[in-house]
C-alpha cells in the first residue's frame, strides 16, 4: 500500500467520522429542545393553575368585604336603636 492511498482512506474515515458526529449533536440538540419545551409547557400549567387559584381567593375576600359590610351596617343600626341616635338621613 502506498503512502497516498493509506492518507486518502485516513482522510475519507475522518470525514464520515466527522459527519456521524455532527449528525449525533444534531440529534442530541434536538432532544434538548424537546426537553426544554416540555419543561416551559408543564411551568406555564403550574403557573395557571396557580393563578386560578387566586382569582377563587379574590372571589372569597369580595364575599368576605360584602359581609362585613352588611354586618358593620347592622351593628351600626341596632346601636342607634338602643341608644336613640338618628340615622344618616333621618331628620329630627
């Protein structure tokens, strides 16, 4: 065997080496891609159901400031009652 043929072959080795290579970091860039997608996908679930979550929450505190409300009214009125103090809007 000659001294050109054995670099010709080494050559052409290290060129399919080189594609078999490029073709496997290709495929592994893929996986990483899947992956991180995945990832950003069950991240923006969690984050709405946490934000439903809170929506309920705010529905809670609205019905929770209506009765305190309605309950701050009644003791108001029934402290009048006993006590003999006009309403606003009442006149004498």
């Amino acid at each position: 065997m000659s001294m050109e043929l054995i670099l010709q072959l080494l050559q052409t080795a290290s060129v399919v080496l080189a594609v078999v290579v490029a073709m496997g970091t290709i495929r592994g860039r893929d996986n990483d891609r899947a992956s991180t997608i995945t990832k950003m996908q069950v991240d923006i679930e969690y984050l709405k159901r946490q934000i439903d979550g809170f929506d309920k929450q705010m529905e809670k505190i609205s019905e929770q400031e209506a009765c305190c409300k309605t309950i701050s009214k009644r003791l108001v009125d029934h402290l009048c009652l006993d006590q003999g103090c006009k309403k606003e809007g009442e006149r004498e």
